[in-house]
C-alpha cells in the first residue's frame, strides 16, 4: 500500500511539473518581440519622443542630461533643445511627466535653451570685447601706427555689434523624418539647434545654427537597458571620446533594429544607388 502511495505521489508531481512547464511556455507566447526602427516609429498620427545624449560616458543613466528632444510624428520630426549648464535636465526629470506634458514642457525648455544659449555666447564676445580694448589702450599709449589702430577700433566695433544683436528667438518647425543606411549602421536626418556666433551674410551672428546628425553614423544598436524605473532602447555613435545616443523609452521585449529602405524616408547612400 505504502508502495502504491509513492507511485501516486511520484505521478502528481511529474503532472504538476507539466502544467507548470505548459503556464511558463504559454506566457513567454503571450509575450513577443516587438521590432522598432527610428524612422518607422514616426510614421504614424501618434507622437514617440527620442532623446538626445552628448556625453562622455558611453552608458545613460538617470542622472544623463538629455540634450534634445526629437518629437517624430506622421513622418516628420520636431527638435526641441534643452538648456545645458547648471539648467540642464536629466531623463530623470522626464520620465516623472507623460509624453503629453514633456511636449508641452519641452516647447518652454526650447525658449530656455536658447536664451541661456545667447546668453552664455555674449559672455564670450565680451571677454573678447575686454581684451581688445586694452589691446587699443596699449597701442594709442605707445603712439603706435595709426593703421593698427583704426583696423583694432573696426575689430571693436564688429564684436559689440555681435554681442548686442543676437538673432531673435524661433519656435521649432517640424521637417521631414529621414535616414540613410549605411554599411554598419544609420546616419538619420535629424538636426540639433545649438547656439554659436556664427557667420551670417557678410556678418557674424550670435544664432540657433543648425547641426546635421547626418554627420554621425549611428552603428550601435542599444537594447533594451532599465534606467530607473522604465527600459530604453535606441542608438549611439562614438567619435573618439564623444558618445552620441539616442535613446527611446520601450519595454523589456522590444528589439532595436535598423531602417528598412521599404520604409518612407530611408535610402540608401548616393554612391551605392
């Protein structure tokens, strides 16, 4: 009797054990790889907001300040610029407001960036502006070439006509979402908006100049990492210690993938058409 016992017992474990394999198999059926693509992701009428990291490490983390946020939507993208410095924002600051509120919040931070942008450009003409004036003193007391002196005052004069007249600010307009394969990875149309005295017609100009990440070949495909409290995955770029990342929030199953050339948007570099 004793012997039939362990025989039952034995059986139900084995059948315990098949039901349990059976729930675990059926769950992780339940649960499927989602592909997503940068360009793809914004061809629908839904927002999907990607960040932008400049950085030294190559690793994000809450505590990253995020440089930019590209907004792409019905296969156009919209750059929203972040303050940098001591206003600089982390993802961790993000990921505290809905998709919804950090568009909203984003459109302010642009204004922001820009002003703390022209801001921080002005400072830098005019400690040019400092030295170049006592570089004149200097010359007028050694009685020095009148020519030397006139072309210093002209000098003067163009760099407190740039730190007086920066460009006025402009609301981010939205431009088509694009991307270019390449052998190893990615070179997406996207642009940055970072403030530099710049050359402008026949002068220089304290302004918003546009940056081509085209410039960039996004060759790592970063999946899913959790940071914080949700999981992001994207792409980065090193050029020598500089990483570039883009990064986008995802779930733990979603697999980063490079474009497609079926998708609107991407081709295929000029040389290899």
């Amino acid at each position: 009797m004793i012997r039939y016992k362990h025989l039952l017992f034995g059986i139900l474990i084995l059948f315990t054990g098949f039901l349990m394999t059976a729930c675990g198999n059926q769950k992780n059926q339940t649960q499927p790889v989602d592909k997503l693509a940068l360009v793809k992701s914004g061809q629908t009428a839904r927002s999907r907001i990607w960040y932008h990291f400049s950085q030294s490490q190559n690793r994000v983390t809450a505590k990253s300040a995020v440089t930019a946020l590209f907004v792409l939507k019905n296969g156009k993208a919209t750059t929203y610029m972040l303050p940098a410095g001591k206003h600089q924002v982390t993802l961790k600051q993000l990921s505290k407001r809905s998709a919804t509120k950090q568009i909203k919040w984003a459109k302010y931070q642009d204004r922001k960036a820009f002003q703390t942008g022209v801001a921080a450009q002005q400072a830098k003409v005019a400690s040019s502006i400092s030295g170049i004036k006592s570089g004149l003193k200097r010359l007028q007391k050694a009685k020095s070439d009148p020519s030397q002196v006139k072309a210093l005052q002209q000098y003067l004069k163009i760099n407190e006509a740039i730190h007086d007249n920066p460009s006025k600010y402009a609301a981010p307009i939205s431009y088509p979402l694009t991307a270019t394969q390449q052998a190893h990875g990615e070179q997406f149309g996207l642009k940055l908006y970072p403030v530099k005295t710049v050359q402008y017609g026949d002068a220089n100009v304290i302004m918003a100049s546009e940056l081509l990440l085209t410039n960039y070949t996004f060759n790592k495909r970063i999946q899913p990492q959790k940071i914080g409290s949700h999981y992001y995955g994207g792409y980065g770029s090193d050029v020598n210690d500089d990483h570039y990342l883009i990064l986008t929030p995802v779930t733990k199953q979603t697999r980063i993938v490079f474009d497609q050339q079926k998708t609107a948007g991407v081709s295929k570099p000029a040389a290899a058409e």
